[in-house]
C-alpha cells in the first residue's frame, strides 16, 4: 500500500526516509514527492562507440561502457538539449535513504510526458535499504528537442511499505552495483552475478 502525504511526512520526521536536501513544501503531493534534476549527464559518445554492444555475454565491452560514455556538467541557468530518439542518463539533485523495510516508486510527472519525456525507461524501483541519488534514463520520443534544466521538477517519486523487513536490503545485497550514487553511472550489467 502506498504512503500518503501524511505517512510520508511521518516517516521522514522519524529519520525513517531520509531526503536531503529537504524539500519545498509545494514539492509534496497526495501521496508522492517531486524531485529536482541535478546539472550532471552521462551521454553515448557515438562516434567512439563499437558497432553494436553483445548483451549477455561476459565481453569486455561491458567493463569498457564508461570510455563510451561522456560526462556532461550543465550550469544552473543553461539546459540539456536532449534530441529526438536520444538516451540520456541524468541525476536527481535529492538524495534518498530507504529502510529495509519500504521501497520507492519513481514516475515521470505526466506534464513532460506529453512533451515526449521518457523519466525512466525500465528502472522505476528503489530498493528497500538503498541510499544515494538516483539515475534518471531519459529517452525523448517526442519530434522536437527538449530542454532539461537543472534544477526543475523531473519526476515524483512515492513509497509503499512491505509487509515486513526485507533480508536483503540494497546496502548489504552482495553484488549492489550502483549504491551510494552521486553522479550517473553507466551500466553495470559486468557486474552482475
């Protein structure tokens, strides 16, 4: 079930979620929180990159994903230009620490959507246990491009809390690839056990 605003609200002031920065009042809704997106993206430097990446295999191309991808640090009054067709990672300027306990639910806010934002492309879930920022996979579908400002309302992220404490949470999950994030990170699927 998830948490409403009220619940929400209740857990953070017991330091069971924690959100730092705190958020702004107006940033809280009826059952979710929106996030501000950071100044910091990781992008595909095409013309560096193979001819195609072999997914499900232990090729070395895996531990090699970083050298294809560029680092992007956008200024607090410029924009990220993502184009048409293009993927993107970003980061939330909001740090999240979840118990073991309750996990979080990442959505796109509908009004960007309708622009043809893709927030996540598959990974909407925080873990129970996790701690760090969170990567943001943006996808535009849309025909023009769109401008991604540091700072902005980029998504809504709500909690739902399990019917009891996990035994694996992310922090202490043997191979958790991405925990304590600040930054985007690439795949890690080289990791994977």
């Amino acid at each position: 079930m998830k948490l409403s605003d009220i619940h929400i609200l209740e857990k953070i002031a017991a330091g069971k979620i924690a959100i730092s920065p705190s958020i702004p009042d107006e940033h809280i809704g009826s059952f979710s929180i929106d996030l501000r997106l950071g100044n910091h993206f990781k992008v595909f430097k095409y013309t560096q990159c193979p001819p195609f990446i072999n997914l499900g295999t232990s090729d070395s191309l895996f531990t090699m994903c970083d050298q294809f991808m560029e680092d992007i640090i956008v200024e607090d009054d410029k924009a990220f230009y993502l184009h048409p067709g293009e993927l993107a990672l970003g980061i939330t300027i909001e740090r999240i620490t979840l118990p073991n306990d309750i996990a979080g639910w990442l959505d796109g806010r509908s009004s960007l959507a309708r622009l043809g934002l893709m927030i996540h492309v598959t990974a909407h879930t925080i873990d129970p246990g996790w701690d760090g920022q969170i990567t943001l996979e943006f996808a535009n579908i849309g025909k023009l491009p769109l401008a991604l400002r540091p700072g902005m309302r980029i998504c809504a992220v709500s909690f739902e809390q399990l019917s009891g404490p996990t035994s694996r949470p992310y922090s202490e999950k043997k191979g958790a690839k991405y925990t304590g994030q600040i930054s985007p990170l690439s795949s890690r699927i080289d990791k994977d056990e």
